[in-house]
C-alpha cells in the first residue's frame, strides 16, 4: 500500500511558473536533483530537459565548465546554485558556460532557495539571463 | 473502514428545500476504524450533528484533522459536543503557518467579536499538533498529510487502515499546474496521498463552463475531478465540495456528467449526500 513520494507542492507550483516563463529556469529539489529545467533553458543547455532528466545539480553544473569572467574555472563554492542548496541564501554570478551543443555562451546566474509552510526547504530556483 | 459523511457544501451552508437530498451542511467526514478510532475531517457545520452522535455513543477521544482553516471547515467547531464535554479529548491536527501557530489561528474564530468564548476556556480536552512533514501512525492507521493547490496553507490527507485506504481532498484546483494528466505521479498535487487509492473524496464544486469564471478560486471542475481520479488511479470516487448554488437537480446533473466523462475507476463515480456511508472492505 505504500506509495511514491510525490515532489513538494512548491516545487509542482514552480515547474508550472518555468513552463511558461520566456526566460530560462532551472529547478532543483532540496536532496540537490536537478528535477526540471524549461524550454527556454534548452538554448542554453543545448538539449531539453526529456533528453537529460532527473541528476545531481553538482554534476549538471559541472558538465558546462563554467568559468570566470576572466576565463578562469569557477571555484564550486562559487556557483550560485551551490550556495542556494548549501547555504540557502539567494546568489548571483556572470559566468561563462560551455553549452551541451559546443557553444561558449556568456550568461549571468541567480540562484534562491524555497521555503515552504513554516521553515521547510523545499529546493532551489536558478535562472539564467544572458549578457 | 467506515466512512460517514456529515457535511459536503462547499463554501457556504446551504439549508433549505433545494438541498434535502445532498445537504446543506459544510465539510465533515467521520472515519471510524474496526479498532474504535474516530478521526474527524473537517469542522465544517456537519460536525455539529456529528458531535452529539459521539457524546450519545460515549466517545470521549477524536482525533480532527483540519485541511484549512477557511471558514467553511472551520465554523462548525464552535459547537462541537467534546468541545464543551471535560471527560473528552480532542486532538487537533492541522497546516503549519509561517507565522502564527495552529493553536492561535484557530483561537481567533474563538474571541470578540466572532464568539464570546474563549477556546481556552472550554471544557474539553484539546491537544494542537501542527502536521508531521512525513508520515505518521495513529494506533494502527498510517497517516499521510500532503499541500495541495489551495489558497493558503492547505493539505489533503490519506488514512491507511484496516486494509483499505481514503484520501481526502475537498478543496484542490489541480488544474492550476497545467497539464496534470500527462505528468507522472510525482509531480501531481496530492499525488503521494491519492495515488491507487481505494476512495478518493475530492472537489468538483464547478461544471466546466462554470470554471471558466472561477480560475484561481481553489477549486476544481468536475471534468477536472475526474481527470485526477484517472491521473492518480483513484478506485471510486465521490465528488465532494457541492457549490452553494447547486441544487439537488443540479447535482443529478452533475452526476451524470461524471459519469459519462469515461472514467477508469472500478466503480461510477457519486456525489456526496449527507448521511452516506460508504464500507470500505479489506483488500
């Protein structure tokens, strides 16, 4: 009789908000799983996210070499995504990222966390704009 | 299993001759367990009734699980029997709030100038638990509480007991999160509670054409009821929530658009009448 746990209900409330934002949104839940990424976010991450599914933030993040400004490798502890899951506050980075299509692309991320009813986290929204 | 139901209006109380047969009387179930467990859903106007049934049987224990504390689910308590019985116990089970606790928010509906008695000064034994983030047991049932799409903090619960299971829903808008029917579970508002669930009791206040001018209101159509029912695999369903401009005509009506929406529940789905009992047999 046992049952599939199911995602948080502000993590479904999110998903359906990214489906239909124009701008590109990741969402991760709070064990650090990438859960959904939106189609805007596939130009970005040159794939979409039925091709990719569900896997850890930490590696999701470290397939697009992000790096500096300067072009220097961006430390882990400095990617917003990151502090959003370990130290739930929210963060911002320009970054660049080499896309899944081979594309070096300069983009900015802000990553925040989600808390739910009185002091749940629930998991994290980071949003990519491009410069 | 045995489930009652004391009240299934939505909204508002609704007595009168257009209601005879559903009801006038606002959200209350009464689950009673083969152990001699009662759990009360809901404080709606049918908890009332209700109330006298328990001190007429001598139940001096019940534990209440509240969905939210709207008014509709809430306006009964005030003159519910063990609240005024010292030999009774009541433990209360209800959402966590980010600011203020269970035990204060429903304190207000007891103080000027809503009621002129204290919740602290009545009788009864009241205990507040705000709900556990994972399941929970209650002697032998097994308790699932779960947010669902609702305005303000609102959960539907899932009692696993005697071998069969129920699901409670009554206030959910699913359709708020797009395309439900097409997601897996996983991501589905009260998927984890409704799931291959034995009974399923959930909103359907709206026609689909009624829906249309009521988007975001927290509540669901019926076409979209039983489009979740499919989506979770619900057993059988009873369309719960009735809206207050509905008739007893209307909700024959409404019946039979459930049930000619081709669902996949093993049994047709129904609409709630006050004093329904539905026996869920040991699977």
């Amino acid at each position: 009789m046992a049952t599939a746990r199911s995602k948080h209900l502000v993590l479904i409330l999110a998903r359906e908000l990214a489906s239909n934002l124009a701008t590109p949104t990741l969402i991760a839940d709070a064990e650090g799983t990438l859960v959904f990424f939106n189609e805007a976010a596939e130009e970005i991450v040159g794939r979409g996210f039925s091709e990719i599914g569900e896997m850890p933030m930490d590696e999701f993040s470290a397939s697009f070499t992000p790096r500096t400004r300067n072009h220097a490798p961006l430390a882990d502890e400095r990617r917003p995504t990151r502090i959003a899951l370990e130290e739930r506050r929210a963060a911002h980075e320009q970054l660049w990222v080499l896309s899944r299509d081979g594309v070096d692309r300069q983009v900015a991320i802000t990553a925040f966390p989600l808390f739910a009813e009185a002091d749940e986290f629930v998991g994290i929204v980071g949003i990519f704009w491009r410069e | 299993m045995r489930v009652r139901i004391w009240g299934c209006r939505g909204s508002v109380p609704t007595p009168g001759p257009q209601t005879v047969r559903c009801g006038g009387n606002t959200s209350c179930i009464e689950i009673s367990l083969d152990d001699g467990t009662v759990f009360v859903l809901d404080a709606g106007t049918g908890i009332r009734e209700l109330g006298n049934q328990l001190a007429e049987n001598g139940v001096k224990h019940v534990h209440l699980m509240l969905t939210h504390l709207h008014l509709d689910h809430l306006e009964g308590l005030r003159f519910f029997a063990p609240l005024f019985d010292p030999e009774s116990t009541i433990d209360l089970w209800g959402p966590r709030s980010p600011v203020v606790t269970l035990k204060e928010r429903i304190r207000r509906s007891f103080s000027p100038p809503l009621f002129p008695i204290d919740l602290m000064d009545t009788p009864g034994r009241v205990n507040f638990h705000e709900l556990p983030k994972t399941q929970w047991r209650i002697g032998e049932a097994r308790l699932i509480a779960s947010l669902i799409v609702h305005p303000g903090p609102t959960v539907g619960y899932r009692i696993e007991a005697d071998g069969s299971s129920v699901a409670y829903i009554p206030d959910h808008e699913p359709a708020l999160t797009g395309d439900f029917a097409r997601r897996s579970r996983d991501w589905i508002s009260g998927g984890s509670i409704a799931e291959d669930v034995d009974l399923l009791l959930h909103d359907a206040q709206y026609f689909e054409e009624e829906y249309d001018g009521r988007l975001g209101w927290g509540h669901s159509s019926v076409d979209s009821a039983m489009a979740y029912a499919d989506a979770v695999g619900a057993r059988r369903v009873v369309l719960f929530h009735h809206d207050p401009t509905h008739s007893d005509e209307t909700m024959e009506r409404l019946e039979a658009e459930a049930r000619s929406l081709g669902s996949n529940t093993h049994d047709p789905p129904i609409v709630a009448r006050e004093g329904m009992v539905l026996e869920l047999p040991s699977r």
